[in-house]
C-alpha cells in the first residue's frame, strides 16, 4: 500500500500568519494554483481511493488534486479537521503574543502541554486521538499495489507522521508542512508504514526555495 498524505493549499489566513484551525477558510488563488499543480503532478497515478477533511481548503484541494474525472470518488472524514485553536482561530501570530504569551511559548517549546484556550480548544494529544482512527480508517482494506490519498492540515499530519515516525509529540516542529506538500508513505498497513519521502512540493516550490507559512 501506497499513501500520499498531502496538506491543503494555501489560504489567504496563511499567508497573513493568522490562526485559522476549523475555522472554515477558502485557497488563496496562490492555493488554488499550488493544488492544480499537485494535480498535474498526480495525473498519471492510479489512486484507488482518496479522503479528505470536509473543511473547504482540504477538499477543494483534494478536487483538484484528483482532476475532474476522479473528484466524484472523493470521501470526507470529520476526524481530519484542524486541531481547533479555540480563542486563538482568527486571531494573528502577533495579536497572540500579545495576549497570550506564556501558551504561545509553550506551544513552540512544548506542544505536548498545550490545551487551546476556549471553548472546543483541543490539545495535539486530542488531535492525534482521533487523527489517527480517521488515517487507520481511510487504509483499510487496501491492497498491495494500492496508493490511497489524504488531504489534511498542517497539525494533523504532523501528528499522524509523529505516530508513524516514532516521534514523541515534542518533536511536532522538527519538519515542515508546506501548503500542498507530499508525504509519501509504503507498508503493508496503517500501524506498518515507512516514510519514503517527507515535505515534497517539488510540484511548486524549487529544492531550495522557502515553502512555509507563518502561523501554527
């Protein structure tokens, strides 16, 4: 089994460095242009199934990833939302230093330790607890030639390749996330799989070029 975990395209709340979570924002045109070229990369790839998070930028990203012809087939999973960002959603990077810097820190340094504040804030801890059911979910059955898609969010992959890497959640910051970024996975099952190539926007953004966002 093959697995392509990709994340969204860009929003305009990432290019500001603003705080989106479930909030539910639309591609920027510069996403809509990053997701059409994840497509034209994907063209040629048999994919026997592909998931997504039902909040707008993961499936119009998914949409055009998949091509017209393929987009039918799409499913959602609510287990691949956003982490939510409770008080913080809206809000830019900042805005949250100024009005909450002792969690901010922590969220840098020690994300393991962070409730969001708010109402339906979450934790990584909660993120990953149904992050990964929804991930185990979309692998199932699959066989081995099969190469399955997931279009999720920044927090939400990290969290599944932490799971997959052996990582602690403190390590949530050591890679990237780039909007419309590739993560290429191979085993035999969800709980049995390998990273073959991490943070891939080849698609858009040269070797050397800056591919980040400035919130989360």
């Amino acid at each position: 089994m093959k697995v392509l975990l990709a994340r969204h395209g860009e929003t305009p709340w990432n290019a500001e460095g603003r705080y989106q979570g479930q909030m539910d924002i639309a591609l920027s045109e510069n996403g809509e242009r990053q997701a059409r070229l994840l497509g034209e990369r994907l063209a040629g790839v048999d994919i026997a199934r592909a998931v997504a998070s039902p909040l707008v930028r993961a499936r119009r990203t998914a949409e055009l990833a998949l091509g017209e012809a393929r987009a039918a087939s799409l499913r959602f999973d609510e287990g691949l939302k956003e982490i939510a960002h409770g008080d913080w959603e809206g809000l830019l990077a900042a805005e949250i230093r100024e009005r909450d810097p002792v969690r901010l820190r922590a969220w840098r340094e020690k994300p393991e330790t962070v409730q969001m504040p708010g109402a339906g804030g979450e934790s990584i801890v909660e993120v990953l607890d149904r992050a990964w059911p929804a991930f185990q979910r979309a692998c199932a059955g699959l066989g081995a030639d099969d190469t399955l898609l997931v279009v999720a969010h920044d927090a939400v992959n990290r969290v599944i390749l932490c799971r997959i890497l052996g990582l602690p959640l403190s390590r949530l910051w050591t890679f990237r996330q780039a909007p419309t970024t590739i993560n290429l996975l191979e085993g035999p099952s969800a709980d049995a799989l390998e990273v073959v190539r991490l943070n891939d926007c080849g698609h858009h953004t040269a070797l050397f070029g800056e591919a980040v966002h400035r919130a989360l």
